[in-house]
C-alpha cells in the first residue's frame, strides 16, 4: 500500500501556480495515483494569506472525496490569523473552529504555510487547539528574510523546538527545505538553509537531534526538500531511514500536471536493494501514516473502503 501524506487537489483549479500551471485537478491526481500505484493521497488545502494559489473550502474537499471515495484523506487549514470572533482570540476559539473541520471527518490540519513565527501569540493558540482535538500539524516553515511562505524560524529551528517542548502530545509533521535542510550541521546563513544543499551531510543537524528528543515530531519526505536530503547523502541517508523509521512518511507534493515525482522510484530501488528493509519500507509508504493519521487501515485489501464522516 501507499499514502501519499502531502497532496493539493482541486475539482476545477484555474489559477497558476507562480509562473507554471494550475494545481492538479482531483480527476488528474487519481490518474497519477492509478499509474504509480497510490492507493490514498492526503489532501492539503493551501489557505494561508501568502500562499500564491486558489484558496480552497473544505466544502471543496468534501465533494472530491465523495466524487473518488476512499482514495483522499481530508485535512483543514483555516488561517491562524483569522479573526475568528472580533475582538477576542483564545484556545477556546480555535477549539471551536477547528472541531468543525474534526466532525466532518478531517485528520489533520495543514499544510499550515503562515507567514508568523511559531512563538506568536494566535500561532500558540491554534497550536493549542490542535493538541487538544489530537489534530497532527503538517507544517512548511522558512527564515524571516525569505520573502514567501512558511513559518518562519532560524538557523537550528529553535522555534519549533519551543513548540515541541511547549505541546508534547500535538504530532508536528515537518516538510519544506527550510526544514530537510536542517538534516546536517553547519548551516551559517538563511540561503543554504532555505536552498537545496549539496555534497556530504555534516553532524549535528538539528533534524536528527530533534527526532531524538522529541516523540511528537515526525518528517513528510515529499518535494525536492525531501528528496535532495536522502540523495545528497546516501550513506548518511539509509543509516538516518534504520533510526528515524517510525517517524518518516511517504509524499509526493506535486504542484502541477506537468510535474512527477521520483521519490517512488527511489524508495523502490533502495529496498529491492536493501538499503531500505521490507519493514522499513512499508513503514515509510503507509504504516506510518495510518498510525499517526489514525487510519485504522488493516491492509490492501480495505485501502478503498475506508470511508469518512462527510
């Protein structure tokens, strides 16, 4: 089996993708998954204020599950910065918000993109919340002198790790390059960190020392963040999947049509050429997801009748 932890699904999407072309329709996305062998894709609705796409409703979301039952897996991602009731903005608030998402049938919130650091006082409400209604939090994060989307935190993710520390049962799901490249040490400036580094990884990245510290962070391998962290250092990568095996998943992050994906080729060939154990493997492409997701996914044979709350 394989979950796709990070996919941005629309019904008709019409608006480009910076200079590219619009998202995947949920007709195209199904036509991928059919042709790689994906048997469920989590949808990440992209509703932060910066992010340069369509805004999409969870009404949106509700109707493609319903037009491909049991092949997408809903999550929310209301702007943390909305103002939810005027003049007043506590946990409460956003317990109340995002439980609505909760009875409809969502698993999670993400992918949360807001331009704030994880220290501001809405983000740590919302973050609240989601602990409370046990919501995992798929997350993009960057620097703040990167001019785009992301949480922003700094050079070692202090930030994050505050988050970590202050919400010990809120799952953090963590994707983008800002993150993979925290992979290995001896990040000096915001442009290696927000870029795709190459060559050897160096000790002491703050990924693998989080991992260590923190049971509630998790990693999304999806887009060339992921992929450029594994490659860059194969050695290095294969003994970091043996450690970290229970905390990595399976994604793909495609943006466009005219974008694939070679993460499946390269987990395929790594454990057909044991690199990635059987074990491993299968924790990485599903196990894993229907774990921290809490699927309830048994095998292959009930990957399509798994239904949800619409």
């Amino acid at each position: 089996m394989f979950i796709d932890i990070h996919s941005h699904v629309y019904i008709n999407p019409k608006i480009n993708f910076y200079d590219s072309v619009p998202f995947l329709s949920a007709k195209q996305y199904v036509d991928v998954m059919d042709k790689f062998g994906i048997d469920k894709s989590v949808i990440l609705p992209l509703n932060n204020a910066e992010t340069p796409c369509e805004p999409q409703s969870f009404g949106e979301i509700m109707e493609i599950m319903q037009r491909y039952p049991g092949r997408f897996i809903p999550f929310c991602c209301p702007d943390p910065r909305l103002p939810i009731i005027p003049g007043k903005a506590d946990v409460d608030c956003y317990v109340k918000l995002l439980s609505k998402y909760k009875s409809l049938g969502c698993k999670g919130v993400g992918e949360l993109t807001a331009r704030i650091p994880w220290d501001n006082h809405l983000m740590q409400f919302y973050l609240a919340a989601c602990e409370q209604l046990e919501l995992p939090v798929i997350f993009h994060t960057i620097t703040d002198d990167c001019n785009t989307y992301g949480v922003i935190d700094e050079i070692g993710l202090p930030k994050l790790e505050a988050v970590l520390k202050k919400f010990p049962k809120l799952k953090m799901i963590g994707h983008s390059a800002a993150f993979w490249s925290e992979i290995g040490g001896g990040i000096k400036d915001s442009t290696v960190k927000n870029g795709y580094p190459s060559g050897k990884v160096l000790d002491g990245g703050a990924i693998p020392r989080l991992l260590r510290q923190y049971s509630n962070l998790y990693t999304d391998i999806s887009a060339n963040s992921g992929l450029n962290a594994f490659k860059r250092d194969e050695d290095f990568a294969y003994k970091f999947i043996e450690e970290f095996q229970d905390s990595i998943m399976f994604g793909l992050d495609i943006c466009c049509a005219i974008e694939m994906s070679p993460h499946l080729d390269w987990l395929k060939w790594s454990n057909a050429h044991g690199n990635i154990s059987a074990t491993v493997y299968e924790k990485i492409t599903w196990k894993n997801a229907n774990r921290i997701l809490g699927l309830g996914l048994i095998g292959t044979e009930d990957v399509f009748a798994e239904g949800f709350t619409l």
